[in-house]
C-alpha cells in the first residue's frame, strides 16, 4: 500500500511505517537479524522457507550472500507483486520463488526445508496461533532443521504491554516474556539452542540510520513530517514504545526441530 491508498485510521503498525518507507519493520533491527544469520550456518544449495516475505529484500540478501535457494510466502498480493519484480531485477528468479498464501495453511507447502526464517510475525499472533503456526514450522522442517526467529519482547507486564501495543498498531499483538517464548516454542517440538535480548529501537533515531541509512532516515523523517495522519500513527506508537522502554525489547532464537 502507498500512503495514497492507505487508510491510516484502520491500517496496521508495520503497514503504517512501511508507508512512511523503513524496510526494516523488525524490532531489533538488522543487528538481530545478522545475530541469527550467524547461528543459522548457511551453506550454499541449502533451502529457506521465509514466512512473510513482504517485498522480498531479506530473501534477496541470502541468496547474494549465502547461495541458498529461498521460497517466500507473502499474504498481501500488492506485496507479491512487488516482490517477483524485485526478484527479477535482482536475477534471482532461478533461485527465489515468491508464493502468495497464508501463514496459517503452511501445509499446503508440501516441501521440507533446512530452515524456516520469521521476523516480527509471531507477536502479531494470539496464543492459540502462535501455538499453530509454530507447530506446522516444525512440520516444514527436515528432520535437524533449524528454525530463526526475531521478535519483540516483554520483560514484563506483559498483559498491560499488550493493551497498549494493540491501541496504537491496530494488531492484537501479545509479545511474550524470554521464558514464555522459549517455552512455547519447545512445546511445539522446536529446542532452543540459542537465544538473546536486547532493547527495541524501532524508531530510535540511532537505530534507524543504523537499519536505514541516513539518506533513507532524511526521506522517511520528510515523509512523516509532511503527512499529518501518517505523523500522529507514529507518533502514537512512538510514545507508547517510550513508555515501556525498560520493558520492551526484542528476542532472537534459533531452535531445532526434535
């Protein structure tokens, strides 16, 4: 969605911050992600499956750095679209294929694969789905495969977090405290192996020149500036992640299935 078609007043926290033009929508940014490609161990011809794959930028990431084979599944078709023309452009089509569908119906996927990549998705889910989509990760892993994941965190309050989170990204998000998560991902039968914290820099000025770049940080700042409905969004999420600051974070963990 653009900011022309985009309805602010409904529209969610990462689709809202997606208008404004950050690509990197996850809460600990790229030195998280670097963080789980480290553990990951990539070696070329390996397969990844990445769940919601949006425009497909890590997905083109891993195969120039990684010479993996990567399939990427993608609800939005707007974001699909967008993501084979990246695709093509990059000369990868040989080794990315983007599919539209949902992450809730993974079983239609009937490949196995070495790794399932998810970033920023399972916090957007309810316990109930959290629960199913990580058991049919489990089922779209080889036997050993290992499962990355990037999410945020709540040291605590973790009911009055959630609240506030839903209120201002439209999304009825339930980030988990560190032993809440490792504990629902080993009762889907993935085993944590590795996994770290840190504080959640989502709109940190630091950190989005880190994530973005600084001529990239000018035009998304511009784009918030000169838009009032897309400025009071963010600003709305900005104050709430200030709020909590010393309770909200992120957790990256790669776990294995068993």
């Amino acid at each position: 969605m653009t900011k022309a078609t985009l309805n602010f007043q409904s529209a969610s926290g990462h689709q809202v911050l997606a208008a404004a033009g950050k690509k990197i929508l996850r809460p600990g940014g790229r030195v998280a992600t670097e963080q789980l490609f480290q553990w990951a161990g990539f070696k070329p011809g390996e397969t990844v499956l990445e769940l919601a794959s949006s425009f497909g930028y890590t997905a083109i990431a891993l195969v120039q750095r990684y010479k993996v084979h990567v399939v990427g599944i993608e609800k939005n078709p707007s974001s699909v679209a967008r993501a084979r023309v990246n695709v093509a452009a990059a000369g990868m089509t040989d080794q990315i294929e983007i599919i539209e569908g949902d992450i809730f119906h993974l079983d239609k996927i009937t490949k196995q694969f070495d790794y399932v990549l998810a970033e920023a998705i399972l916090t957007m889910q309810s316990p109930s789905g959290k629960a199913k989509i990580l058991s049919a990760i489990r089922d779209r892993l080889k036997v050993g495969g290992k499962f990355l994941s990037h999410e945020l965190l709540a040291r605590n309050q973790e009911a009055e977090i959630n609240r506030a989170l839903a209120q201002v990204i439209r999304v009825n998000s339930t980030p988990y405290s560190e032993s809440n998560w490792i504990a629902t991902f080993e009762a889907a039968g993935l085993k944590v192996q590795q996994h770290q914290t840190g504080a959640m820099g989502l709109l940190n000025l630091r950190r989005l020149i880190q994530d973005e770049g600084i001529i990239d940080t000018v035009r998304i700042l511009w784009n918030i500036l000169s838009c009032p409905q897309l400025r009071e969004r963010v600003l709305a999420m900005h104050r709430v992640f200030q709020q909590y600051q010393q309770d909200l974070g992120y957790i990256v963990l790669y776990a294995k299935r068993v």
